[in-house]
C-alpha cells in the first residue's frame, strides 16, 4: 500500500528520475571543471565531435568505468 509519503513503494526513485540525476551531476561537474558542453558548438562540427567524446568518457568516469582501461570489451 501506498500512502502520501511513500508515493514509489516498489524502489527510492523512479529509474528517469535517477537517469536525470545522474546527468545532471555529470553536467554540473563539467561546468565547475571548466569542460566544453557539445551543445555550445554547431552540430557536425570537429570542436563538437571532440566535447561529445569528453562527455562520454566523463560519464563513464562517473560510472566508475576507465575508458582508457582493459574492463571494456
């Protein structure tokens, strides 16, 4: 049963909810570093290219995987 308070019984948050957070710290943590967001530049573009592969090596960072490590198949 549900009440006001516990309005997901089945687990803490909602998993968009966990997903939105999780981009969002990742974002914020770029922002303070000084990191390059992909979206500052023209879609198609080397410099945008470049910040999408900074983002998604950070993430992986964030998820605890090396992506210059051997724990990627």
């Amino acid at each position: 049963m549900t009440n006001r308070y516990d309005r997901f019984a089945d687990e803490a948050f909602p998993s968009e909810l966990e997903a939105f957070a999780f981009c969002a710290m990742v974002d914020t943590i770029r922002k303070a570093q000084g990191r390059d967001d992909p979206a500052a530049f023209e879609p198609g573009s080397p410099q945008r290219a470049q910040a999408e592969i900074d983002l998604i090596r950070d993430t992986l960072r964030m998820m605890g995987i090396d992506p210059d490590g051997s724990d990627l198949s």
